[in-house]
C-alpha cells in the first residue's frame, strides 16, 4: 500500500516468548570493538534472558534521526547546549492553546490563588519527562516500543488507539488555536482559518528534511515568541507583586472552595499531556552519547538539565497567562473572562495599550504553530513503536490532519465561536482520558530492575513517582467526573 512500509518479520507484538539467538543490535549509531580489541562503547543487551524485555528491538525510534546530533565536547556548557533542544520541544505540550482557557478562567475569577497549582504541576511534570528520557536514554526504546514488547497484543492495541485519539484531540486543540489566532489577527473566519492550517503539513515536511536540529531550533524560536509576547503582556498589566509571589505559596482555600477546586484540576488534568511521555522517550535518542553505563548516566543528567531548563519557560508561560487575566480581568471585575476570543476583545480596552490584544493573539499562534510540529513527531513515534510500521510522513500528517480539521469545519460551520471553544475544552478532557494509560507504564518500567539495570528508579523516587501517578490519575478521573455530570445536567 503507497505510504506503508511493513516492519521485520517476527514483529508481532503478541509473541509472548524471547527471540533465541538475536544477533546483537546493528541499528545505526550502535557501536562496537576497534580493530586492536579495545571496546570503544559497551553496549547493554536490550533483549533476551535477565533483560526484562522478550524482543529485540526491530528498529531505532525515529530512525531518520537517531543518533545524529554528536555530544562529545570536552567543555561543559558547550555539552550543555548539545543536549539542549528535545526538553523544549516537550515543553511545547505545557503551553499549547489547550492551557490557554483554564489559566484564563483560574486568573479572571480567583486572581493569583492559583499560581501554586501551575507551580506544583509543572514540579509533577518535570518529574515524569525526567523518567520518560531515561527510559528512552537507557534502554534505548521509546515509551510506545517499550509498551509493545511489555504487554499482550490486544492491551498494546488498545494503548495504541488511545493515544491516537490524544493525538487526534492534541491536533485539533493547536487547529482551533491557530484558527481563533488567525481569526484575531487577520479577521479570517473560523472556517477559512482551520483549513487555512491544514497547509502548514507541506513547511513541516521541508523542516524534517533540513534535519533534527532545524526542528528544534523553529521550536526554540516560537517557544521564546509565547515568551516575549507574555513579557509585555505583563509588563504592560502592571500585577501587584506582593499578591503575586503569595500566589505561589498553596492555600487550604483551594481545596475547600468547589469552584476552585474544579478549576485547579481543570489546570493539572491539562499540565501533563500523554504524547509529551512518548514523544520525550524517543527524541533524547537523537544525540550521539556512549552507550556505555557512564555515558548514559552523563546523558540522563544533562537531558534532566534541558528538559528542567525548558519546563521552566513554559511554567513561566503559563503564570504569565494566569497573571495577565488577574491583572487585567479579575481586579475589573471581569470575573466571568474564559475564552480566548473573550480576553482578546478585552485586553487593549481595559489596558489601554495599543497593540496589547495583537501581541496575545501572536503568541496564540507561535504556541499552535509549535504543537503542529511536536504532534507530528509524537505521532510517528506512537504509530512505529506500537505497530511496527513505518508511515511516509507526509501520509501521517494527512491522517491526522483530517481527524482534527473535519469536526472542527463542522463544529465552526454550525455553531460558530462558542462552539469551537466548547470543541477545545472537549480535546482536554480526552488528553485528560488518556493520560493514566501512557503514566502508569512510565512509572512502572523505570521502576523495573530487570529492564533498567542500574539505572532502575532510587527508593524515594519510585515513592514520589507513584505519588504523581496516583495524584495525577486520581485528580483526571474527578475532572473527567465532574465534566460529564456537567454535560448530562
């Protein structure tokens, strides 16, 4: 079939048994003993007897990119900035259109309150990217292969079709975000402006071909667009700071006041998106580090460093947001501000600062235009890792498109504003759906011995991993509850 290409023989996800007598792995960049003897890199089984997994891996993930960025430099910050790019692109997941409502709603009606909750879930996210790199790091398989060799077929199969579907939500969040951006910026309608997005698959296509780090380094720009726009945003809002910074310190009024309760779920449950743990898993992979116990050590630690570095600029991101609809909408007394459209027809009123509004809705589209790049990948690393496939591209990126973009035309067709933002909403509670199923195997396979080596979760990590897994499950399953009793009534 045009566009596909079968994986290796034997790659049936639901062979229960380990291969006998796999050659070790000869995938590209692995590397083996010098002509005098001397071992150059030494590799670590990935499969077999006391390994922990019953396969081989078939293929890299991500084989047009694997191990193509070298990281061998001997000072350290220059190592630094080898490693530095994967950790953005992960934090492209914490700042996408679909956070832009609930910091809103949280700011406009509660002020600052709710600035510990955007602290605390950004502290949960960095320790579940931090696992999903070691994983990738260490056993040299992405979270989506990892599932595959773990579990039977039919439960590989159905975490597959759940992640589409997060994927599929994840799209059609960053379409409408671009569209209503679109929308403010150019008056395009709602319509025009989704289809008008289904163009950009063609500008990623000619990214991918220029290499990994072009990729990055477009991520890296319009990461530092979102921030610059939100820098003037709040330096132009003039927040009182004392408020501010006691925003970040967590009070027992969240728990106990219902609407705020829900709203700070609302903020949690859109924190930590499912692709991001599949997606991380498979991109640390790009640099070139030894495969020996210490080389893969030093790249754990400085993937944490990038990953940390770049999960700060989107917790920074999404204060900024929560701290504009405070400054601007909740000291007004425009309590009732939720939507996007809403601040944007609000922000250079109520500011009185020419440009305010445009300066919102530029960065609206830096943050869906950086999605589109972070979802295509994380859908060909999902895709492969779970089926063994390999898809053109370009014939992904149509697929994906067309589930995204044909609700939304319907959707804006029939009921117009209001009915794209309800649409939105919807895409989180699906991300949130899915969320458990990519976490809960995260945890559990760096936590294994048998598959992590000595690199298996510490103790106290393991306690704070389950922690987090059990909060964030715990936390999604009440917001999921909460939003379909809503719906019903």
């Amino acid at each position: 079939m045009e566009g596909m290409q079968p994986g290796p023989p034997n790659s049936d996800p639901s062979a229960d048994t380990p291969e006998q007598g796999v050659a070790p792995d000869s995938s590209p960049g692995a590397e083996h003993d010098s002509a005098d003897g001397a071992p150059q890199s030494s590799v670590i089984p990935t499969h077999g007897r006391g390994t922990g997994w019953r396969r081989a891996r078939n293929a890299p993930s991500l084989a047009e990119a694997y191990r193509t960025i070298p990281v061998n430099h001997a000072i350290w910050w220059r190592k630094v900035l080898a490693f530095a790019g994967p950790g953005y692109m992960v934090a492209v997941g914490y700042m996408d259109p679909g956070n832009w409502a609930t910091d809103l709603a949280g700011g406009s009606q509660f002020g600052y309150a709710l600035l510990s909750v955007i602290l605390i879930s950004n502290l949960m996210a960095v320790v579940l990217q931090g696992l999903a790199s070691k994983l990738g790091i260490v056993t040299g398989r992405d979270l989506a292969q990892a599932c595959r060799d773990h579990y039977s077929k039919p439960v590989a199969m159905g975490l597959w079709v759940l992640c589409e579907i997060a994927i599929a939500a994840c799209d059609l969040a960053e379409v409408i975000g671009s569209a209503i951006a679109l929308n403010l910026l150019f008056g395009i309608p709602l319509t025009w402006g989704i289809i008008i997005t289904a163009a950009d698959v063609m500008i990623i296509l000619l990214l991918q071909n220029r290499g990994f780090r072009m990729l990055e380094a477009i991520v890296i720009t319009l990461v530092a667009t979102v921030g610059a726009c939100f820098f003037f945003e709040i330096m132009i809002s003039q927040p009182d700071y004392a408020d501010l910074f006691a925003g970040f310190i967590p009070t027992t009024s969240i728990i106990s006041d219902p609407l705020k309760l829900y709203i700070a779920i609302g903020i949690l449950g859109a924190t930590v998106m499912p692709h991001n743990l599949y997606l991380h898993s498979s991109i640390v992979q790009t640099r070139k580090y030894d495969e020996t116990p210490a080389g893969k050590r030093e790249a754990v630690r400085y993937s944490f460093i990038d990953s940390t570095i770049a999960l700060s600029f989107a917790l920074f991101i999404n204060a900024a947001i929560l701290i504009v609809a405070a400054a601007t909408f909740h000291t007004t007394g425009n309590t009732a501000v939720a939507e996007i459209q809403d601040a944007h027809k609000l922000l250079t009123p109520l500011l009185g600062v020419t440009g305010a509004s445009t300066v919102f809705a530029l960065a609206l589209l830096a943050s869906g235009q950086n999605a589109t790049i972070t979802g295509t990948l994380a859908g060909q690393i999902v895709m492969e890792g779970f089926l063994d496939i390999r898809l053109r591209p370009w014939l992904r990126r149509m697929i994906t498109r067309a589930i995204a973009i044909v609700p939304a035309v319907i959707v804006s067709v029939a009921y117009g504003e209001s009915g794209t933002a309800k649409l939105l909403v919807l895409s989180q509670v699906i991300l949130s759906l899915q969320l458990s199923f990519a976490v809960i195997p995260l945890v559990q396979f760096t936590s294994e011995r048998a598959k992590m080596g000595e690199f298996v979760n510490s103790g106290w990590l393991k306690v704070l991993a389950w922690t987090v897994a059990i909060v964030i499950v715990t936390l999604n399953a009440w917001l999921l509850f909460q939003t379909f009793t809503e719906w019903l009534t």
